[in-house]
C-alpha cells in the first residue's frame, strides 16, 4: 500500500487515473457529504483562512482505494469537517473490506512515523462518525495498531426515518397517518389559516438556474430574519446549492405568501436518504407555522416522488424532530494521542482525567 499527500483536490484528482480522475463523481461514496466535492467546497469556503487541508491517498496497484481528508490543528490533525457536517469518513474509491481496513492502517503508520517532512500529530481528532459504518471500527483498529492510546466520545444525537415497510416504500399518506395528532392537526389549522390570509404556493427547486439563484436570494433573506444566527460562511450556501442542483440532490423548498417567501428548507437527496440541510422561516409569519407546513410539502415530495430509504434530520435533540422521526441514534468521535510524544502525552493526560472526573461528578449526582 502506497500513501500519497496532496494539499488541495486538484492536486489529489491529478494523480487519480483517467484525464479527469474522479472529479465526476466515479468515487463509492455512501454519502454526498463523504464525495470530493463535498470536501472540496468545505475546503474552499468553509474554513478559517489559514487552515491547512491534506489529503492522504491510499493506493494498491497503481489503484486508488481511499482518500482521508485531515485539517491541521495545534495538536496535530482532525478531521476536515465542521459545524456543517453532519457525518465524517473517507472518500471511497474501492469497497473491497480488506483493503479498506489495510488502507487505513498504512494511513495511520504513515501518520505515527512523521515521513515527507511533516511533524507527528501528537493528537488525531475525527468526528462525527457513523459507529455502524465501516469506517469507525477499522479506523480505531488502524490507530491502535499503529501504537496510538485511543478513545472514543459523544458528538451529538441523530433523529432519523427508516422509510420501509415489509420492503415496501412508505406512501407519504400512510407516514403522515402515522404522526402525532398533535402534529396533524397543527398542520391542517395552519393550511386553512394561511389559505384564509390570502394565496400561498410551495415550490421545490432541484435544478440550476434564474430560479433557483432567486430561490436562494429567498432562503437568504428568510434566514436573516429568522431568529438563527448568522451564517458564518454565507457564500459556502449559496455555492453547495448549485453544485448539488448540478449533480440532481437538491431539493430546495421555498413557501410563500402573496409572493413574499416565508419559509425556506435545503433538503438533499442522494443514495436513497434524504438529509434535512437547512431550514428557516419568517418569525412574522410564526401564527401559520410555515416550517411545519414546508416540511410537510418536502416529506411528500421525497417519499413519493424520491421513493427514499431514509430521511435523516441530521444533527441535534430537538424536541420536535421527534414528531417527524421514528428512530434516534448517537454520532461520535474517535481521539488518538502519540503517547511517545510530549504533547501527546500531555493531551492523553489531561483528556483520560477529564473523563473520570466527569464521570466521578455524574456518579455521585
């Protein structure tokens, strides 16, 4: 197993074979967030300036079977991922198991040794993960192998809809039967209101052009004046809704008003899961609950339209996410410290005495 370093995707792509690489999307990934495109856009408009990206190639052959995104941190390396990723791991471009997890452990090796003139990391931080991929065992197995003290930690709940039944695709009319009364009901008061107050229409963009650059200037304003804080890379937005319009995931829901947009959703589709992005609403317009309605209108676009396995409202324990999701389940992270370094050492230290004494408290509490 060969391991390559690049700081940029062009610069990855160039030794990817073919004239292209794999820049049309010929990678395995599980997950639009897992594709080089994802990463590509994170790294160019959703980072701090400065924050250096490398990207370690795993190949066999002459092939490649995976590619790890990593940001350097004042510890060592984390995983490129921010407040916008709802899930980590590696671009894939071969799913044979063995020599996923043999990628991995010549990436780690590589990492412990400090080769090509870069620095040990004393510490490796990645999250979120999914534990039931593929990638959180055989990573963990791969740090620990390589002579690293590993530990794993909460990162945030997931409240998701597995979309089958009896290996049939659930109708939006037997999901909706299923909610909550109470959710119901707020759903048809809220249709009757807005309807009495004057003309409402939805709309669910997924292709490119002057509609969905005004639908954008729609969902920006609406964000704006909703009560969320600003968006710390507005452009990153308004860039990851073209390309996912180009590559046919978006689903961009704008209800309005009379013609004033009111509430605005980014939904993507892709690989059968519908992932909850993005959402906003007018506060003005709380009294006819435009968010709850735009979810409506996007949760039958996607089940009986998209025909998805999966809606995923990605992260967070929101109490409402619970009327729209049947399942919930936990993302986290792994940390690896390099005991042989001072650093290292020093992190493993106080991160290990940490955890029992929070553990300790909550015992005694």
């Amino acid at each position: 197993m060969i391991i390559q370093r690049f700081d940029n995707v062009t610069a990855l792509q160039a030794a990817l074979p073919g004239p292209r690489g794999y820049a049309d999307g010929h990678e395995k990934y599980n997950s639009f967030f897992h594709s080089l495109a994802w990463f590509d856009l994170l790294s160019q408009h959703a980072l701090p300036q400065g924050k250096n990206v490398q990207w370690l190639l795993a190949k066999h052959g002459g092939s490649p079977i995976l590619a790890l995104p990593l940001m350097e941190t004042a510890q060592g390396l984390a995983s490129l991922a921010n407040f916008y990723t709802p899930l980590f791991a590696p671009v894939l471009f071969d799913a044979q198991p063995a020599l996923y997890a043999a990628a991995l452990e010549a990436i780690t090796h590589e990492l412990r040794q400090g080769q090509q003139g870069k620095k040990r990391p004393a510490a490796i931080q990645l999250q979120p993960l999914d534990t039931a991929d593929n990638f959180y065992p055989a990573m963990r197995q791969a740090l620990r192998r390589a002579g690293y003290a590993v530990d794993d930690y909460f990162c945030f709940s997931n409240w998701y809809l597995p979309c089958h039944n009896l290996s049939r695709p659930i109708s939006f009319a037997d999901y909706f039967a299923a909610r909550p009364s109470a959710l119901r009901n707020t759903v048809q008061r809220a249709r009757k209101k807005l309807h009495l107050a004057g003309n409402p229409a939805i709309l669910i963009h997924t292709q490119p052009g002057a509609a969905l650059d005004a639908a954008m200037d729609a969902f920006e304003t609406i964000y704006q004046r909703s009560w969320k804080p600003d968006e710390a890379f507005p452009d990153f937005i308004r860039r990851l809704c073209g390309h996912a319009a180009e590559r046919g995931v978006l689903r961009l829901g704008v209800l309005t008003l009379d013609g004033s947009a009111i509430a605005s959703q980014i939904w993507l589709v892709d690989q059968g899961k519908a992932c909850i992005f993005k959402l906003a609403y007018d506060p003005d317009a709380a009294c006819y609950s435009p968010g709850s309605l735009l979810t409506t209108a996007l949760m039958a676009h996607v089940l009986d339209n998209d025909k998805v396995n999966e809606i995923d409202y990605l992260s967070g324990d929101d109490a409402y996410k619970k009327d729209w999701m049947s399942h919930r389940r936990e993302r986290r992270g792994l940390i690896a410290f390099d005991l042989a370094t001072p650093r290292g050492l020093f992190a493993a230290a106080r991160h290990f005495a940490g955890k029992k004494l929070r553990a300790l408290k909550a015992a005694t509490t």
